[in-house]
C-alpha cells in the first residue's frame, strides 16, 4: 500500500475524515462549514478570460484556461448537464494559485459541437485524453465531479498514462446500484424528455448504459483521492468508501453536512485539500 500523509499546517481538517484504503481512522467531531460570502478569497472571472477551441475526436470542444502558463496542469472534468461556467469561481480561484487549470464543455454541451450519433462515457474519456494532447500535454492531474467522475473513471482504465493525479468527487462506479437510486431515476427522467436539451438526453444515456468500473479499480496505479459530502444523496458517501477500497493506497475524505458536488458548497475546504493532495510527493523515502 502506499503511505498516505497530510500535513495539518495549511489543513483544517477537523471538518473531514481522512485515511488510506484498508486503514481506518477514528473520525473526529465535525465542524460545521460557514458558506458566509467572503470578498477577500481568490476567485475568476468567467465573462473576463476568453473561450478556446480545440478539435478533438471529430468535434469542436471549447475551453478556457486560467493560471501560469508554465504551472503543472490539472483537467476539470464536469458533471451532468454542466458547463464549464458551473465551477465555482473561489474554488477554481484556488486551484489556479499554484496549476493551470482547464475547464472545458463536454461535446454537445456548452461551447462544444457534438455529432448526431449516441455518445457513450468512454468516449467522453476520450474526448479528456483528447483535449490533453490538443493542448499540447502529454499527460494532466484531473478532477472530475458526478458524471465528470465517472469519466474519470474510465479515464484511468483506458488512458492512465494520460493521467498524473486524479481527484474523484461524489462519484459512484454505476448510477445503476440501490445505493444510486435516486440518480437513476433523474437521470431516466431526462433520457425519457423529448424536450430536453439533446445533449443532455445523450450524457442521461451514456451514464445509464455504463457497464461501470467495479471490476477494473483494482487495476488502477494512478494516485486518486475520493472526496464526497455525508448528506450526498445522489452518490452517497458509502459508495465512496467502496471505491476508495478498491483502489489501493487512495485517499478518501469526507466532509461532514455536505451534499452533492462539494466543491459548490464549500469551496475552500475543497481547494485547500485537493492542493495538498496534488502536492503531496507520496514515493517511498
């Protein structure tokens, strides 16, 4: 296994549950996060930073960048039904501190151009090794979020040497389990909506037609760290903690009274943990 740290003097993690697969912690007494607006945290302005075009797999996908241009890369990856104007601009304020951060439109969403043809999950993974070497990388740290995990996900199975670290946030390895319930259903409501937006009905197919990652997260290498919120009632927290056990040597951290897609809801803790995650050098001494 590999060994698992954190160092506590940019962390407050008395908020979060923090450990290695196959070793449990303890959890502490939680905080509760204050969401009070405060003026003087990092942030980005969508409408200021202009929107790129890269082609990609037979499509157009529209990006826009932020951060040093010579800064270690790191691919945002978004989830169901978003665009990259859906991150919240502290936490990509944050990110953007020490990485230049890509956040992009899946095909068919956004500024991106999509074909007639059904789409399937890993071909969005595609299109996210795709984007990489567009932009001139051979491989990207990545974090994706919902759907955006589940790319993930395949993104590590088909292309791990495109990836350098991956963040998984509120994922699952099928929307098709009992813990999922309530995902499956919304997302059957939309594939089953003639009048919703054709590219969301087609990403709505592409999860439920997902075969799923349970078989192959032994097989992943990469570093990955699993983030999920204890009231997330789309992707609880459990299927978290199956994945984390499945991938050895991950992190898992769970932040306590935070729903679906943290990152929205708490911004800083969010930043400040996967800063410290990608940083963390975790080779033997």
């Amino acid at each position: 296994m590999k060994k698992t740290a954190v160092t506590a003097g940019t962390l407050v993690l008395a908020l979060c549950f923090l450990f290695a697969c196959g070793c449990t912690a303890t959890p502490a007494a939680a905080e509760t996060i204050s969401r009070t607006a405060d003026t003087t945290l990092p942030t980005i302005s969508y409408n200021n930073t202009p929107i790129r075009y890269a082609g990609v797999n037979g499509v157009t996908l529209g990006y826009r960048e932020f951060g040093a241009e010579n800064a270690e890369p790191l691919l945002m990856i978004t989830g169901f039904g978003g665009t990259m104007e859906m991150w919240n601009a502290t936490f990509i304020g944050i990110l953007e501190d020490n990485y230049h951060v890509y956040v992009y439109d899946h095909r068919g969403m956004g500024e991106s151009t999509d074909v007639d043809a059904q789409f399937t999950v890993a071909q969005l993974a595609d299109d996210a090794a795709g984007l990489m070497t567009a932009l001139g990388y051979d491989s990207m740290n990545i974090y994706g979020v919902s759907m955006g995990s589940t790319v993930s996900q395949q993104l590590l199975i088909d292309h791990p040497d495109k990836v350098r670290k991956a963040v998984l946030s509120s994922a699952t390895y099928s929307a098709s389990i009992p813990e999922t319930e309530k995902l499956h259903g919304i997302l059957e409501a939309c594939a089953g909506n003639p009048d919703e937006q054709t590219a969301i009905r087609k990403e709505a197919m592409a999860n439920l037609n997902w075969e799923g990652s349970y078989d192959s997260l032994p097989g992943i290498e990469n570093d990955v760290m699993l983030i999920t919120g204890t009231t997330d009632d789309l992707t609880p927290q459990s299927v978290a903690v199956e994945i984390a056990g499945r991938i050895n040597g991950s992190w898992l951290v769970r932040f306590e009274g935070i729903p679906h897609a943290g990152s929205n809801h708490a911004p800083v803790e969010y930043g400040t943990i996967v800063t410290t995650f990608l940083e963390m050098d975790e080779s033997p001494a």
